[in-house]
C-alpha cells in the first residue's frame, strides 16, 4: 500500500518563530490527547561523511545505515501508525517513507524536522574543530540555546521549527505518531517534553538508528485506583531499536 504523501513548504519551518513559549527552555505540558509519539534517529551515514559535523546538510545513508534503516522499518511499520512526520533529509526521509508505505500512515516530510545547521562548521572534520576552533565548541556547548557566533542554529532556532511539526502532528486527532529525523532534532524535542536543561540534554543517548517513546498522558482525576493525575509527558522507551511490546503498559 502506498502512503499518501504531503510535502510541506520550505516557509512552514518559521511556523514557531513569533511564539513566546519558544523563547526560553522549559517543559511542555502535553495537549492531554493520550497519543503515543515515537522519536526516531536516522541510521549511519556514508563513510566519507563520519566524523564530520555535516549538520543539515543532506549526505547518504552508508551501506550499513541502510540496512539498519530497512530494519527498523520492518519493526515499526508493524504499529498501526497513523501519521508519520519526517525530515526532507534523505537520511531520515528514507525510514520516514518506509514506515509510512508500510503501515498505510499519511506521511508529511517537511524542513522543518531537518538536522540542526552548523553555519561555517557545516561539513568541517569534527577533529579539525576541536584543534582549531576549541572555544568556539566550548560556547555552544556551554549555552547551546542561545549560541550561535559560528553563524549556524541554536537550540531555541531548532525547537520554533521542529516543534510546530509536531504540534501538527498531534493535533490531527492521530492517535500513534512516527517524527523520523536527527539527533539534535530529537534532542531538542525531548528536553521540551521533559523540562531539560539544554546543556543537561546532551546527556541524552540517542544512538544511530535508536527510537524514544512518549506519550502526552491526559490528566486524570482522583479515584478508587489513586489519586489525581495531572499528565503531560511521559518517556516510555529510549534509544531502543525496536517498538517492542504493544500496546505499551499504562
């Protein structure tokens, strides 16, 4: 069955850009809707690309990312999927696309899921950096929500365009959600779920090819089986592989 396909505008990625939540870190509450969400990295790229900091820009799978990526849509796209939102980057586009024509989802590939930009690090070996440009590295890492004197994104910058996707997402009324993307992108997501610190996020183990659950729990009152619930976000499964067991227990 093939997924029918909505490609979103280039403009769509600046949805967040006026909206006053975006402004400092801090934790979502959740919209309460009980959906489940999965946040999923893209698999390795290719050889030449390994060790550099290629950020947005749209290098291939290697041959063992796609054979990860292949794997990975083997196991998810037995979930009843209903949306599937995914990075115009090939990397993540292509588990994007799997999934989606697997489980039937309505897929959206959008700029707005893309991996963070590295301005004039954007391509440079990783190990170049550290030699020379080692203060540079220090800042964003000291203040990556606000740093941005190498002339590429923050955190903040990737949150106003990625967690409008999301939001899109959510309030589709779908109920099993697929966000196929990157690392920076899913660790900027998860630091908004869970009220990180962005200098604490990058704490976070997102392996190639690893997969996070969440769901945006809806608030529950007080009664025989315990007390109140006030919901929001809650992380289920990190960095795993595969979806495992489901549905997941409450």
């Amino acid at each position: 069955m093939q997924a029918p396909t909505h490609q979103e505008p280039p403009g769509n990625s600046g949805a967040g850009a006026q909206r006053p939540e975006f402004d400092r870190p801090g934790r979502h509450p959740g919209y309460g809707t009980g959906a489940w969400v999965w946040l999923l990295r893209h698999g390795e790229v290719a050889e030449e690309w390994q060790g550099r900091a290629y950020g947005g820009m749209d290098v291939p799978l290697s041959p063992q990312g796609a054979l990860d990526t292949r794997t990975a849509v083997g196991a998810f796209s037995t979930l009843p999927f209903e949306r599937v939102l995914s990075s115009h980057l090939v990397r993540a586009r292509t588990l994007g696309e799997g999934i989606a024509q697997g489980s039937g989802a309505r897929l959206s590939v959008s700029p707005g899921l893309a991996e963070i930009q590295r301005g004039t690090w954007q391509g440079l070996p990783i190990a170049d950096l550290s030699r020379d440009r080692p203060l540079e590295l220090a800042g964003f890492y000291a203040d990556p929500w606000n740093y941005n004197a190498h002339g590429g994104e923050t955190d903040r910058d990737v949150l106003r365009r990625a967690w409008p996707e999301l939001e899109t997402g959510l309030r589709s009324g779908a109920r099993l959600v697929a966000v196929t993307c990157h690392y920076n992108v899913v660790r900027v997501l998860l630091s908004r779920m869970l009220g990180l610190e962005p200098t604490v996020s990058f704490r976070l183990r997102i392996d190639l090819s690893g997969a996070c659950l969440l769901h945006d729990a809806p608030p529950r009152p007080a009664d025989p089986r315990g007390p109140a619930d006030p919901g929001g976000w809650r992380l289920l499964r990190a960095n795993v592989k595969g979806p495992g067991p489901w549905p997941p227990a409450p």
